[in-house]
C-alpha cells in the first residue's frame, strides 16, 4: 500500500460489506479492522506511517490510486473552483470543520463539491452536482467570528458517485474522469485571448501574470479554465464549465460568454439609450455623456425601480442633472451632425452587459447600467447619484432582491 486512501475505501468497502449483512460498525472501527488486517496496531500508527511517506513534499499534488476512492468532502454554496488555481474558502458548518480536521489529519486531499441551490444547510447527494474538484488543503486560519478560512489548491475534475454525513464530517466517494486529448486551438484561443483583454478591462479585473500565460500554454483545458476562474458568472454558468469535460467544447462555450455583442437588450434599456442621445441631441451636444444617460435612466423603468429601492431623491436628481447638462456642457453644443456617445458612455454600456451576465439576467436592463456607471468615478454622474442618495451598496442589494430585473 502506497496512500493511506486505500486504506480508507478498503475500510469504506468493508463496512458497506458488513451493512448488508446486518452487521453495523462505525466508520472508526472500520478503520481500525483494515489497520489491524494490514499488521498495524491502530489506525493512528497507520496513518501516521503513511502520512511519514509524503514528507518529502510539503504540499504533494494527489493522485488517485484507485478508479474511485473515499475523501473529506466540502460542500461550497456560491463557488466554483477550477483546476489549477489557488483558492481561500471560508467555512463554519460544523460537519464541513469535521472534514476538513479529517483531511489535515490525514493526506490533506478533499473532495469540493457544488451545491445547486445555495440555501440548503445541510446538504445530501441530490443536493451536489455531479462533477466535482479535487484539492489540497495548503493551510487552515481560524477565524475571530468562529468560522475558518482554508486556503486550497485545486487539483483535478473528479465525478462523485457519493456525498453523505459521517461521524466524521462529510465524505464523498470520487472517481476519476477523462477530460479527452487537448487538440490545436491556436485560432480560438487567439480569438479568446483578444477578447479576453476587453473583458478584463470592461470588468476592472487586474490579471497581470495570465498573458505571459497565454503566451507560454498552448493546453486548451488550461487556458479554458484559467479564463473561467476569473470570469464573473453566476454559480450555475461557471457549473456548466467545470462539468464541460470536452477542453475544445470548454474553450468555445468561455468564446461565446465572451461575446457580449451577443447579449440581448431589453427592450425599455434599448429605448433609454436612445433617449440618452436625444437628450444630447436636443441640446446640440456633440457627445453623448454619462450625464445625458443618467438622466434617462431615471425614466427608465428598472433602472430607476432601483433608485426608488434605495431611496434616491429622482426629482432633485433630475434637476441636477439638467443644469449640469445645461450649463456645464455649453462647451460642447454644435452646429451640424448629431450626439456621439463618449468613450465613457461605450464603456458602462458595455460593462452593463458583463454586469447582466454576471448576475444572471437574460438580457441587458438599465439596472445593470446604473451599476455599470459606478466604475466611472471622476464622472459629475457618479457624484450626482451618490449626492441624491443612490450607492454601490444598496444597488446591489435592491438587484439581489429582483428589483431592476424587468419581463426577461
């Protein structure tokens, strides 16, 4: 025997064996049986032994021995982890604390599982999607409310043939999946890779180690999965990758995410923005600002739902974005032509489109537009929406509520 995981399928496979013939032991004494069948006195001098033989690495990347095998197991609401990255997760249901000492005490392996519906507390086999990660446990912080904070390296996909409540904690039982043989991507992951520059720009995200990446990998499962990992998506679309086993069909599904000229506009968010233009227009604005796009969206239905959710003074907003507009932009009124949108007004209109993708809407509304135009700070809109009462904050949790989500 070279991994102590043998050690516990073959106690796993030996209670399992003993049930069926109405004959119960517990998971410790199962333990202790294989122990002695092995010629070792206990399962702590066992595991101890065993546990000696890894120490040449501090944190040994895990192999399954076996086609399937039993692990700790932990249950995650609101993540998906993607192999190859390094991930703090934060826990405090008491059987997930019980597996995770079980894993530290033993070859810090567990196996990660997704929950579907993230207010379940106590989560059963129906309750876990199929495909799961297996991970390495780096190191373990508690923390001051009396939770934890576990830092995890996560390793491989694994396909989970179970996940139950032991006295230990939970466990899963995993089994090894095929991911198929990596093929020549080079056109798609270009593709990817352009795209990919928007997105993280768009989002704000600060990657600065991923295009040396880019330019040294030619896997297409890693660079799926290093693109998926900081991808803003809802736990259900980022499940829908981890569980694409096929890197080719990976890689395109991430292209097409990518693609937000593809995204559908409501249509009360399309007519904001021409009412955006027409307010730039009517002025004889050469451009179209952040200003002139405020002050649309405070008749549009969802987005000023939100602001009425956080209860913004409308009527005053709107009087302070006319004499801005009237007064401050005299600058910018033209003879001929009509209104073109600033960069700034290109650029919340496309981070409204991440941010609809991000918080699962299935198309585009003027919520995510007021959420858009957060990011843009030194703009007279910013200040004006925090001046009447609408922030970041609030915002959020006026569209985690629904509000702002309109007839999708």
């Amino acid at each position: 025997m070279r991994d102590f995981r043998d050690a516990k399928a073959m106690a796993q496979t030996l209670r399992e064996s003993l049930t069926t013939k109405a004959v119960t032991i517990s998971h410790s004494e199962s333990l202790e049986l294989v122990s002695r069948m092995l010629g070792v006195a206990d399962w702590n001098t066992l595991s101890a032994l065993l546990h000696a033989e890894r120490r040449d690495a501090t944190v040994p990347a895990a192999r399954l021995k076996t086609t399937t095998a039993v692990y700790p197991a932990v249950p995650l609401r609101d993540l998906v982890p993607f192999p190859n990255a390094t991930y703090p997760m934060f826990v405090g249901r008491e059987r997930t604390v019980q597996a995770l000492n079980q894993a530290f005490e033993g070859g810090r392996e567990i196996v990660v599982a997704i929950q579907q519906e993230a207010a379940v507390d106590e989560p059963r086999f129906s309750d876990v999607y199929e495909i799961g990660v297996l991970a390495q446990l780096l190191e373990l912080e508690p923390l001051a409310d009396g939770t934890f904070r576990v830092l995890t390296r996560a390793l491989r996909r694994v396909a989970l043939r179970s996940f139950a409540t032991e006295a230990s904690g939970y466990q899963a039982e995993a089994a090894e999946v095929s991911e198929g043989a990596a093929r020549d991507a080079r056109d798609l992951i270009r593709r990817i890779y352009q795209r990919f520059q928007d997105y993280t720009a768009a989002h704000g995200i600060l990657v600065p180690d991923i295009w040396l990446f880019f330019d040294q990998t030619r896997d297409p499962g890693q660079i799926a999965d290093t693109v998926a990992t900081r991808m803003k998506l809802p736990v259900s679309d980022k499940y829908e990758l981890l569980a694409t086993l096929d890197p080719m069909k990976r890689l395109e599904r991430i292209e097409a995410l990518l693609d937000l000229s593809q995204r559908q506009i409501s249509a009360n968010y399309a007519a904001t923005k021409r009412q955006a233009l027409d307010h730039a227009d009517g002025r004889r604005h050469q451009y179209a600002t952040l200003e002139h796009l405020l002050l649309a969206l405070i008749d549009d239905a969802e987005a000023s739902a939100v602001m009425r959710a956080c209860d913004a003074n409308l009527a005053g907003l709107r009087q302070s974005l006319a004499q801005y507009l009237d007064n401050e932009l005299k600058h910018t009124v033209t003879e001929t032509g009509s209104a073109e949108p600033t960069a700034a007004f290109k650029r919340v209109d496309q981070r409204a489109a991440l941010h609809a993708q991000e918080v699962g809407y299935a198309a585009v509304t003027g919520a995510n537009a007021l959420v858009a135009l957060f990011a843009e700070t030194r703009s007279p809109a910013a200040r004006l929406l925090a001046d009447h009462g609408v922030s970041r904050g609030p915002t959020d949790k006026a569209i985690a509520r629904g509000v702002g989500k309109g007839a999708q």
